[in-house]
C-alpha cells in the first residue's frame, strides 16, 4: 500500500497481524499478545484523534509509554475532572508493549507504509530481572502424590503435572501435545514451542510410566463418556482439549491440598522447579538450554544466579561464622 494513502492504524495492526501469522509463523499465544498490545495502542491513539501511521510521531510514542507507566487516563479531559480509567502497567508490561511497536513500524517500513520509523531513538525500557522461583525436591514429591490415581482426570492431572516436572516444557506446549508426539519407549516427546520450532525432550521413566497408564485406561475412559473423540493427549470431561487455564486452576488447587502456597505455583514454576533442579544436580548449561527451548543462552543462565543465591543461603544458615 502506498503511503500516500494514509494507511490507517487499524489496517496496519491488521496487515502486520497477517504477516507474523503467516510468513512468520509465530504461535497463536504470541500472536495473541501482539493483537492485545495492538488493540491497546489503538484505542490510546483513537481517543486523541490519532488515526492513521502517518500521525504517530516520537513524541507520541513517549507520550503513549508515559501512560502505560503511571496509568494516565485513556481518554482526553472531561471539563475540570480527569478520570483514571487505566491501569498501571508493570514494567515488564510496558517493555513488552515498546517492542510490539517496534516491531510493527519496523514492518511498515519495510513494507513502504511509512518512510521513518517513529520508534527509532527510543530507548527500551529497563526491567528488573526477578529469579525464577523453584520448589524444592521435597515439595515437588508431594505435589506429585496428590491427584487421586485412581479416577480417570485424578490419572489425567497427575500426569500433566509428571511431564510438566520431567521435561520443563511450557504449559502452552503441553496442553497441545498429541499422542503422536509421544515416544514412551524411547523415553522422549517432540514439542512444538516459541515460533513453532519443533524440539526433541528426553522424558524419565517416571513419567513416562504415569503417561502409559493415562493413555491405557484413563483417556480412553473419559473420551468413552464424553462421547467425543479429541486428538490431543489431555482432554477434558466432555472430551475437548484441556486449557492452559483449566490446568492452571487445577494445580493450584493440588498444590493448596500438598501444602504449596498458591502465589508459589504456577506451571512456569514446575519449568524453572526442572531447571534448576538439573543445574544443582550437575546438568550442564547447554543441554538444559535445549531442553527448554531458550533460543539465547543468556535466558537460561538466570538459573545459574538461583543456585548462587541458594549455595549463599546455606552458607549462612550452616556455617558457624556465616551470618
């Protein structure tokens, strides 16, 4: 499209849309964030008369990022009273809205909508790096031997949570694997993660045992009753997928029932819980990187910082002259 047309906003959100979809390939999750961050930006600049990508400048941009970051209001003034009616972003948040845009002017750019890129020269908000918070072996055990085994989705949700631990492959990931991604005799799975790259994780005997026995008698029960049949591996009661907010709901509650407090799990924890427990146990950096899929090595060395604080902390608690 020429930019003498004026393009408007919303045909580039939709445009840019396309392209990651379908010449980039990027998970439905990703792109749903995108659209999110979008629609956000859209109706921020919408509300101030700003409706096509010739209008956005720099000085914009900043504007929009000041908005995010104190929870300006959305809307112009009204009279003398200026209502609050959005929320402060976390900074994590408004770093994660900066790149969509970036990537979204970056793409009108090349594609010829727009000859400057108003998101240059804007530098990238800093974000706290937080460790991953881990449960320790001991927990972990224990949040294994809550579901009850001997009820088709206690059998289901027990090997969810078995091969969550056992791979550290992301909830997204596990909720849309099929039984054919499964080789139980070889001791792997095949997933598919960020970007849609495909990856080969080992899967311990444990697991492994605990998945046979769901797919033997479990899966098939529940599939039975439902009347439907559902190609992915964990299915629901009425025999569709099981979600990512199902399964999240789900654990909280076992791990309320194994004594976990509920602001301490979370799927992501069960990945950097298998994370970090390789690295303590002598796994080596790269090979935990494959495992989970880190496209960067520095991703996965935060893991490394956790042992540190760790080793630190038992130094202090066990030597004599270590507080």
């Amino acid at each position: 499209m020429s930019p003498s047309r004026k393009p408007t906003i919303e045909d580039a959100a939709h445009r840019f849309l396309e392209y990651i979809r379908v010449e980039k390939g990027l998970s439905a999750n990703t792109i749903a964030a995108y659209r999110s961050d979008l629609a956000t930006f859209t109706l921020w600049a919408r509300q101030r008369g700003i409706n096509t990508v010739a209008q956005v400048k720099r000085a914009r941009l900043l504007e929009y990022r000041r908005a995010l970051t104190l929870g300006e209001p959305a809307g112009p003034a009204s009279g003398s009273r200026r209502v609050r009616t959005s929320v402060v972003r976390s900074a994590r948040s408004v770093r994660r809205a900066q790149a969509t845009l970036r990537a979204l002017f970056r793409f009108l750019r090349s594609e010829g909508w727009i000859r400057d890129n108003p998101t240059e020269g804007i530098d990238t908000l800093r974000v706290e790096r937080r460790l991953p918070r881990a449960l320790n072996v001991e927990e972990v055990d224990r949040l294994l031997r809550t579901p009850d085994r001997t009820t088709p989705t206690g059998m289901r949700d027990a090997a969810m949570i078995e091969l969550l631990y056992a791979t550290g492959i992301r909830v997204s990931e596990l909720v849309t694997l099929e039984p054919a991604s499964l080789n139980l005799e070889a001791g792997y799975l095949v997933c598919r993660g960020k970007r849609s790259k495909e990856r080969v994780v080992p899967v311990s005997g444990d697991a492994a045992k605990t998945v046979r026995e769901y797919l033997g008698r479990a899966r098939q029960s529940i599939l039975t009753r439902s009347s439907r049949t559902d190609a992915h591996l964990f299915v629901t009661s009425r025999g569709a997928r099981l979600t990512r907010q199902a399964f999240w709901k789900n654990l909280k509650r076992y791990g309320t029932e194994a004594g976990i407090e509920r602001e301490r799990l979370s799927p992501h924890v069960l990945r950097h819980s298998f994370a970090t427990h390789l690295l303590e146990h002598g796994a080596d950096l790269r090979s935990v990187q494959k495992m989970l899929g880190h496209a960067d090595i520095s991703t996965t060395q935060i893991y490394t910082h956790v042992n540190r604080e760790r080793l630190k902390g038992i130094y202090h608690q066990f030597h004599p002259r270590g507080r």
